[in-house]
C-alpha cells in the first residue's frame, strides 16, 4: 500500500475541485446553508455593534460563501479573502462580481501571516479550515495570526470538524455522517475518496482543546452557536487589551 501523502490543500482544491466544491459541500456538511445563515445575526448581536462600514476578514474564504452572504446584507462592509487555492478565489472573484460586490473585496492568494493588512479589522470568520491544521501548535499560531489582525473585541467565527476520535460518541456520530453522505448515490470510488479524505486530512480535537487554543491565541471564551453531527462552529472575540 502506498504510504498516504500528507494534505496539500492547493492540490486537492484543485480547479475541478473547486468546480465541484459549492455542491460537494452541502452533500458533505448537511447544515452548510443553516451555518451560513446564522452569521449575519451573529454578527449583527456582537458586542462592540460593528460600524456601518466594517471591514472584515475571510480567512480560507473558499469560493466566497461568507463574503457573499455577508457582502448582500451589508452593503457599506469592506472584505479582504484569503485563500491558498488559485481555483478557489477565481470562483470567489466571479460569485463576488455577479454580485456587484468587486469593488469592495480585496483578494490575496496564499498564508494569512504572508499578507500585509494595512488595519485592524471589525470581524472575522475561519469556516471548515483549521480542522486541516494538524499540529495544535500550529493550529495555535494560526488563530494567533488572526486575533493580531483584529480590533479589540471583534468577533470571530469559526467553524470546523471536531471530536475525539475512538470514543462512543465520536465513532456514533462518523458513522451518522457516512450513512448520510453514501445516500447521496456518489459512485463507489468517490465515495472511498472522501471517507480516506475525511479519515486522514482532518485533525479531529476535542472541543475542549479547540477552545483552549483560541483563547491561548488571545480570544475570550467561546460560546459553540452550532452543531450538524461532525461539524461544529463557534463564536468569540478577540480580548480586550
């Protein structure tokens, strides 16, 4: 057996990936649409209230789900998309100009600590990312990279797979989500593709260590606003100076 390379994310969201990703997505996570729903309010509830004109962060924006969700209910807000994959942000660039929301989005292809914001941001979300980041010290650095570029008490939302792998509960819930995702009638071999993916790309922590971290990496305790199965989101600020 070929020994099992680790995750690339730039090769897996390939360009027919990322063609792929605004179905696959919602087939992989059943609550994909109800966890993008619930951000607006999230955000509209923070505490500081976010300015008419707030600037906000899509760390691994994806094809720009947040951006546009968010972008269409604010219309005075400011985005910047970070994103590793090429393919990715190609399709965040035409969902953001079928929008009419080009002028307000800035796009930057790579590592969020390889970029050079010239401000604080109001807000920010990380959404089905770090659960990739396997190393919890560098998973730690990551959300690290996120509260430096955010305003004291900014809200942050993340959200990502999590569990304890081996446990009755965790293995319940695994097997709910395949038993699931195989009704969708993908063909054998994807279906193997993605079980592998699931199994050996994701970094399964418990929550307990996830919110430890973000709170290591200088964010207030996080309160969890969502749960499908597997996938978990969680909302917080970053800490008051």
């Amino acid at each position: 057996m070929q020994p099992f390379k680790p995750f690339n994310p730039v090769r897996h969201f390939d360009d027919s990936m990322a063609t792929r990703y605004e179905k696959r997505i919602r087939l992989f996570c059943p609550g994909y649409n109800a966890l993008h729903s619930m951000l607006p309010s999230l955000l509209q509830s923070a505490t500081p209230e976010l300015p008419p004109q707030a600037r906000f962060l899509s760390v691994g924006a994806g094809t720009g789900e947040e951006v546009v969700t968010l972008g269409g209910l604010f219309p005075g807000w400011e985005f910047l998309a970070v994103d590793l994959s090429p393919e990715m942000l190609a399709l965040a660039q035409k969902k953001v100009t079928a929008a009419s929301m080009a002028q307000r989005v800035t796009f930057f292809q790579g590592f969020l600590q390889e970029c050079t914001t010239p401000h604080l941001y109001d807000a920010a979300s990380s959404i089905f990312v770090a659960h990739f980041i396997k190393e919890p010290k560098a998973r730690l650095t990551y959300f690290q990279n996120i509260a430096h570029r955010l305003k004291p008490g900014a809200p942050f939302v993340v959200a990502d797979l999590f569990g304890t792998p081996g446990t009755p509960q965790h293995e319940a819930l695994f097997a709910a989500w395949h038993t699931g995702y195989c009704a969708h009638g993908l063909a054998p071999e994807q279906m193997h593709k993605d079980f592998l993916h699931m199994q050996n790309d994701v970094a399964f922590l418990p929550e307990e260590t996830i919110l430890a971290l973000l709170e290591d990496a200088g964010f207030t305790a996080p309160v969890r606003f969502y749960q499908t199965l597997l996938f978990g989101g969680w909302l917080t600020h970053k800490r008051e100076v």
